[in-house]
C-alpha cells in the first residue's frame, strides 16, 4: 500500500505554487489580480448580478468586494447601474473593454497552461486531469 502521509503538503504547495504562477501569467497579460480576474468572471456568466451575489461568490466582505467593482469601474472594465425597481440594488455588467481584457487573460493563462503541459506524456496528462477533477470535488464539498 501506498505512503500517503506528506500528501496534504504536497496538495497544498502544489495549488499555492500554481496560483502564483497563473497570477504572474495573468498579470503579464492584463494587469489583473487574481481577485479583479474573478470579478469579471462572475459577472461575465451573470449579467446584471449584484454586489451581494459577487460578494458571497468571492466569499469576502461587502467592503473588500465594493473596492475590487470600484477600481474595475475606474478601469472602464465594469459597469455599476442602479435597479430602477430597487434602488439599494446595485446591477453589475462588463464593458466590452472589460470583456476584451477578460478574454485576452484567459486566453494567455490557457495558452502558458498548454504550453506547460505540452511536454507530458499522454499518461500524465490523463492523471492531471483525473487529478484536477478530484481536486475540484473536494474543494466544493465545503
């Protein structure tokens, strides 16, 4: 049987040296954070959302998520609409410049991914993602 006993550092190093990489990429590319990049996921997949549902997306403050949409609407990457029905709503949207820096950093981190990934063997690529789909199973059982 196998020793299994180093493998949540193992785990943990792994996705903290992978996020920093992507970042790196990310920032390369647009100048986004990782944060400012999950910003206009979000809003990219739901359209007129609002701050309370982004924020319970990032699963950070009211505050901290008010200055993220902030410094993205002073970028011309976000727009910030009042509900005409609910005037405490405030709706979210992408600007098509915003749409376009999304687009352009996720087209690079998927391009620096592939190209990292382009010297494995079939068998590796095959246990990556059999890896990558366990991860994300366990993450989002919390």
């Amino acid at each position: 049987m196998a020793n299994y006993v180093h493998l949540n550092e193992e785990i943990m190093e792994a996705v903290f040296t992978a996020s920093r990489t992507f970042r790196m990429w990310m920032r390369e590319c647009s100048g986004l954070s990782v944060a400012q990049f999950r910003v206009l996921s979000f809003i990219s997949r739901n359209d007129n959302s609002s701050l309370l549902e982004l924020k319970d997306y990032l699963g950070v403050s009211t505050p901290s998520t008010s200055r993220l949409v902030e410094a993205l609407n002073i970028k011309g990457f976000v727009t910030r609409v009042e509900n005409k029905n609910d005037r405490r709503r405030i709706e979210l949207g992408l600007t098509e410049i915003g749409k376009e820096v999304l687009i352009a950093a996720r087209k690079h981190v998927l391009e620096m991914i592939d190209e990292s990934i382009g010297d494995l063997s079939p068998d590796e690529k095959y246990n990556l993602s059999v890896a990558a789909k366990i991860l994300m199973r366990m993450v989002n059982k919390n």
